[in-house]
C-alpha cells in the first residue's frame, strides 16, 4: 500500500470571528492510500485549534503516518498487509486519539478504501440499511438585530429551510430573547434552534430557557464546554457541542442533554461520528451531524454520516457557501433545505486529488 499526502489551503469567502479568534482560511492535508489491488481511498484532515491540534502537528503525524504504514514489524507485516487483508490498523487508529484531525484523514482514507472495495456508498458501509437521496439540513442565521434576524430567517425558509439556528450570546440576554421571539412570531412553522458558544453563566442560561425554552428545539452549548453539572442543572431542552471536543463522550452524557453536535473532524473520523450517533440514539439523545468548515472531501463524508442515521435530524451541513474555493466539485449541495447524498462508490471524492477549484 502507498499513502501519499497533499497539503491544501482554503480561503473563506468572508472572514468568520470566532470566540478564538478570526478564521481567513481553512488550512488541512489529503491522505491517499492506495491498495496493491488499486483500490484508493481518500481522507481529509482540516484542523482547528480548539478542536482538534494544530496545523503542524497534524502534519508532522500524518507524516510518521505514511512512513509507518508500509513498515515491517518483528514478524515481517507491515500495516499495510493487514489493511489489504481487510484488518483494521487499529493500535495506529489509537495512536492519533489526540491528534482527531489526522485521525480523521486516516480513518475516512480507510473507509472510503473499503466502501469502494465493497461497490457501496460510505453511508451503507457506515450501517445504513436503507438507500437515502437526501438528508434534512439546518440554516444558520448570525449575530443581528431582531429586524435583521427575521429578515435573514425568512430568507432561509424562502429558500426551503425548515429548520434554523440562531447564534446568539454576542449581545444582552433581553435582545437575544426578543430575536428568538421575533422569529417564532414570524415563522411558526420552522423548527427554531439556538447556539450560545458557551457564552452564558449559569443564571443566564437557565433564565434564557425560561423566557424561550418553549419556543426552541434546544440550545446549543450554553454553558462552558466542562460545566457538566452546570449544564446538569439546567432546566430546558440543551445540546452538547463544544463538551465533546473536551471531555469523553460517556462524562459528557451525564450533563443529560437532548441532542449532541457530531463533528467527525473534530471526533476523529466519521466511523467514530457514526459510532457516538449510535450511542447517542440509544440513550434518547439526538444526534446532529455537522462540520468544523470542512473541504468538500470531509464534508460530503459528513453527509454520509448523517444519512447513516435513521430518521436524521436536520444537521449542519451547508457550508460550502462559506468557503471561496474548494477540494473539488460540491457532490452533495443542498437545496431546499436538503443535501444531496452521493451514491457512487465510497465516499465519492477520489478525484479531488488531482484538482483544486
């Protein structure tokens, strides 16, 4: 087997400030494997400070990667035998456990190596028993006025979302709460989501759910991503997206939330993504896909991910809008407030290697 990797730099089509600062580009690394039997499979890894590690070290672990794999060990396998002989690397898998990035690339380059060798889609071999053309995906509506919040919300139902979320936390609680109400009214017939970024202390949140709990599918992350007994004691529906990139996914289920944010990049990989779904449904919680702006390799492996679960909640997943170019073509696009699920082989992207739009 040959493992090959291509660094790659994505510019933003604007910039996007973030509570660790402003975003201008998304700087990552293509991992090709290729088999002896031909057979490839591409992965991605697009770190994010925050969430996964950093560009270099993601790079420099790749890197031992590609060495390590075709290898000898004391009996004269290499990682590679085993992969061509349908074995999973995993003691190489657990290596990049604090590395999720690199974990990624390495566990969608596998995946994807597999779903082709199979003839199936990524999501039929993640454990979709069903085929899926499409799943539901949710609109972001930033920091605004209220005028300004119903405006762009309406734009968004226009356009065939019927599910949005509203980033709030920037500004006074008051105003925060008059913008969820001011949508509701608007729009009674979308399903309202609201997204904190672990902006608010304990006071803050639980009187924001008293004010418009009742109005909102849950709110995402309203507390600091480790106050697992803050976020415990809240009384309201809350989503898990920030605890997960920090504390273990069984520690964070006992903050009992309603939904958890799923982002492969940041979990290391979409068969780990699609695991933690399963988990998560198991135990009543819903599970919501979404990306850390991701190029079109990992992001179409998302999309896979969420149509792996039954009966999909709408999930995060359009945001190629945000990105001035990408990887390649945009083989899963949304619309009408849906995204395209590929049903060609494996993820579907092996061609982005050779080509940069």
């Amino acid at each position: 087997m040959r493992a090959d990797i291509r660094p790659f730099s994505l510019p933003l089509a604007d910039p996007l400030e973030t509570a660790r600062g402003t975003v201008e580009r998304r700087d990552g690394l293509l991992l090709r494997l290729e088999a002896d039997d031909g057979a490839v499979g591409v992965g991605e890894a697009t770190p994010l400070p925050g969430w996964t590690e950093h560009y270099d070290e993601c790079e420099s672990v790749l890197a031992e990667v590609s060495e390590v794999l075709p290898a000898s060990n004391a009996s004269g396998e290499t990682a590679s035998d085993a992969i061509d002989g349908g074995e999973e690397p995993d003691d190489l898998l657990e290596n990049l456990d604090s590395t999720p990035a690199a974990r990624h690339a390495l566990d969608l380059a596998l995946a994807d190596l597999r779903a082709s060798r199979q003839r199936v889609p990524l999501y039929r071999y993640l454990g979709s028993e069903n085929p899926a053309k499409s799943v539901p995906v949710n609109a972001t509506v930033g920091d605004a006025s209220a005028d300004e919040t119903v405006a762009e919300a309406r734009q968004a139902a226009n356009a065939g979302f019927d599910c949005l979320k509203i980033k709030v936390g920037a500004r006074q609680l008051s105003a925060d709460v008059a913008r969820i109400e001011a949508v509701a009214d608007a729009l009674p017939e979308v399903e309202l989501r609201a997204d904190a970024n672990a902006a608010w202390t304990r006071q803050q949140a639980q009187q924001f759910l008293d004010a418009v709990g009742d109005l909102l599918a849950y709110v995402e992350q309203p507390l600091p991503a480790t106050d697992i007994a803050g976020l415990a004691a809240l009384s309201g529906p809350v989503a898990l997206d920030e605890t997960l990139a920090e504390v273990e996914f069984s520690d964070a289920l006992d903050a009992n939330p309603d939904a958890v944010i799923l982002k492969p990049m940041a979990l290391g990989g979409p068969r780990e993504a699609s695991a933690l779904a399963a988990r998560a449904r198991e135990e009543g919680i819903e599970p919501v896909v979404t990306t850390t702006i991701d190029g079109a390799v990992a992001r179409t492996a998302a999309v896979h991910v969420a149509a792996a679960i039954p009966d999909v909640a709408a999930c995060g997943l359009a945001t190629r809008k945000l990105l001035e170019s990408d990887l390649g073509p945009d083989i899963a696009p949304v619309a009408d407030g849906r995204a395209v699920v590929p049903q060609g082989e494996g993820n579907g992207t092996a061609d982005t290697w050779g080509h940069h739009d």
